[in-house]
DNA sequence: GTGTGCATGTAAGGAGTTACATGATTGC
DNA sequence: GCAATCATGTAACTCCTTACATGCACAC
C-alpha cells in the first residue's frame, strides 16, 4: 500500500524522475513542459520536497555543479516506487476544466449584441496568444525531449497547441453565426 | 467603481437574473447548465448568497411557492449593475486547465508501452461517458433555454460536448500513432 | 556598481471540496 | 411507514496563489 501523494508531490517526482532538481530547476522544467494542464508555485514546491524528504521518497543529491546554495535533489527507490504507482494507478484522475470567459458567453443573452461581439473577439485573440506561446516556449523544448528518448513529452505539448488552436477556431465560428442574419440556431 | 465580485457570486448573479432562485435551485441550474466549465457546491453558495445579501446586492424574494422554509433570492438594481459591470470587464478572466491523466502522459515514457495504451484507452473512454453526460443531462435543458429566448446557453452547452468530443478523438488518434509500428513521430 | 538570473524559503489569504447535521414535504 | 427529494446551513480541511524576504554569482 502506497502513502497517498499529494497533487504536487505527482509532479515534483516525475521532474525528478527526469534527473537530479532543484526546487528551481523544478519550477523551470514545469514552466516550460506542463505548465498548460499542471502548473506548480514555489509556494508549493519548496515545502513539498520536504515533506517527500521526510517521508524518504526523495533524498538531497551530492551537489556537483560548483554553485553554493543548490539543494539537488534525486528520487530514492521508495520515490520510484511511489511514483510508478501513481502512474498506473486506476483511480478517477482529478480533471478541473474552469473558465470564466465561457461562463460570460453563458449569461451573454444579458448582454446587447455588440457587447458578445466583442467579447468573442477578446477570447479569440486571447486564446491566438496562449497558442503562440505554446508555440514558441513549450513546444521546442518538447522537441528536445523527444528526441532524447521521451516522444510522449512532444505528444502532450501537442494537444496542448492544437486544444488551443482549437478553441480559438470554435470562437471564430461562433462569431460567424452570430453575424450571419441567416442563422436560424438549430435547436 | 464596483466592488469585486469573488467566483461564486459570478455565477450566483448570474443565475438569479434569470429568475428567483434558493440555493438549492441554483445548485441544480449549475449542475444541468455551466457544470463543466464552473461549478459551485452548497458550501459555497449559501455563504455567498448571505454575503451578497449583506452588501446589498441580492435580497430575499417574497415566497409564492407553499413550501416552508424556501428563501428564495432576488437581484437587487445595485445586483444587476454589478453582474452587467462584471459581464464587460475588460481584466483577463479566469482560466484554469487542470489535467491529471494528461501529466500521467507526459511521464508516460517511464511506463512500459502497454502501461501506456492502457491508460490512453481508458482516459478515452472516461471522456466518452463525460460526452454522453452532456448530451442527455445538459443539452436538452440548454435547448429548453435557447427556445426561451437564450440562444447563448445553447452554444455554451455544443462547446462543452464538442470539446469533449475533440479531445476523446485526440485519445484515438494518439492510440493510433503508438500502435502503428510505422509511426517515425515528426519532430 | 548594477541589473539579471539563480536559488531558497515563509506567511497570509482566498477558494473550493467534503462530510456532517438537520428537518420538511411528497409520492408510493 | 418509508424512501426520495427539497432545503439550509456549518466545520474542517486541502490546495494554491501572491507577496514578501533574503542572498549569491556573473556579465557588462
């Protein structure tokens, strides 16, 4: 039987599984990789790889990069097991969709028509940002990984990309329908 | 200047222009209408409506319905300014994409293959049945609404079985691409 | 010498879930 | 009589974010 890990604790072993972290090099690996589904604060970090210490699944790794201060850390055989566990674990996986500007479009029959338009608008270029910084900060890096052995790190950079992409397209098919004097809604 | 409206009373105004509600009523509306891109439990709503009452902005409605102890709720004009300021607010809004079975992919490299299909094949078919919730719990009310004059309500409802949809459809796909020992991924 | 990046942490607060406790009404 | 649904609320807990505090190293 397993101890229960916490939601952070997921993702610091599995950063760690990748080699040996710090806390810093922990938030930087998530920024750049899973930040679009699983993000992480130092807030949490930090305190969680104590608490991983303390219960023996992570362990401080002789410091051989000359910088002072660096508190590495590497997975102990206990981290290993624990964290493969979790990965083949069959329980319902905690799945959190939330997002207000879908909740405005919702009540958006409170608001005149120009005022939807131009939320729609708003969404859509926001969403076009997020997409091109996937783009540009998640997704060379997932390249690298991929070709250093790790394919499925590229696979998820993808869907993050191309969900993106797609939420921006369904904003732009909104805004044609709600344009369009023709569109008689099919209910 | 508007006072700031916290998450839950978002979707709490938003609720009540549509009618007088109890908590409980809007706990159902949440459940059948914006649950899959915000929710709200009872331990939520029912403090915040005794806040928004105590600063004015929602108050108690006179009870028409026979039923003892029914409080139903009522927008108040200041109510109304404030969900209408809060609905064309120009400030980011709130998005939060949270996705354990997409980390578990993202470590999936240190799975064995077969591990990995497993898990692919069952997230698929968990959102499949979260597609199929949609379509008989959500849809038909959101039908209902946009015959009532809230054609809104109803494209809420068709993005969140769509994208449902895509993304189970991503699950085939990237079950395809594993399995297909042709498959050299494009970097 | 100064700003940027590396590095470690703490404290306070906000948001949300779950479990619990209670009781009325309605249909079978 | 009993189960399901309607109905209101509280308490404890978890999780996460933000802001703060501190200090080293290195390049320009």
């Amino acid at each position: 039987m397993q101890p229960h890990l916490t939601p952070t604790a997921r993702v610091v072993l599995g950063m760690l599984a990748h080699g040996r972290r710090t806390g810093y090099d922990i938030k930087r690996a998530v920024e750049t990789s899973t930040r679009f589904f699983w993000g992480a604060s130092f807030g949490q970090i930090y305190p969680e790889l104590e608490r991983l210490r303390s219960s023996g699944l992570v362990e401080l790794a002789a410091d051989d990069e000359g910088a002072v201060s660096r508190r590495a850390h590497r997975l102990t055989p206990a981290g290993q097991l624990a964290l493969h566990c979790w990965l083949v674990d069959d329980v319902e996986p905690h799945f959190q969709y939330r997002d207000e500007a879908m909740l405005r479009l919702f009540f958006g029959d409170l608001m005149t028509p120009d005022e939807v338009i131009t939320h729609v608008r708003r969404t859509r270029a926001l969403l076009e940002a997020d997409a091109e910084r996937v783009r540009t900060e998640i997704l060379p890096r997932a390249r690298e990984g991929s070709r250093a052995g790790r394919p499925l790190t590229l696979e998820t950079a993808r869907f993050g990309l191309e969900l993106t992409e797609w939420m921006a397209a369904w904003y732009a098919g909104l805004e044609r329908r709600l344009l369009d004097p023709e569109s008689e809604l099919p209910y």
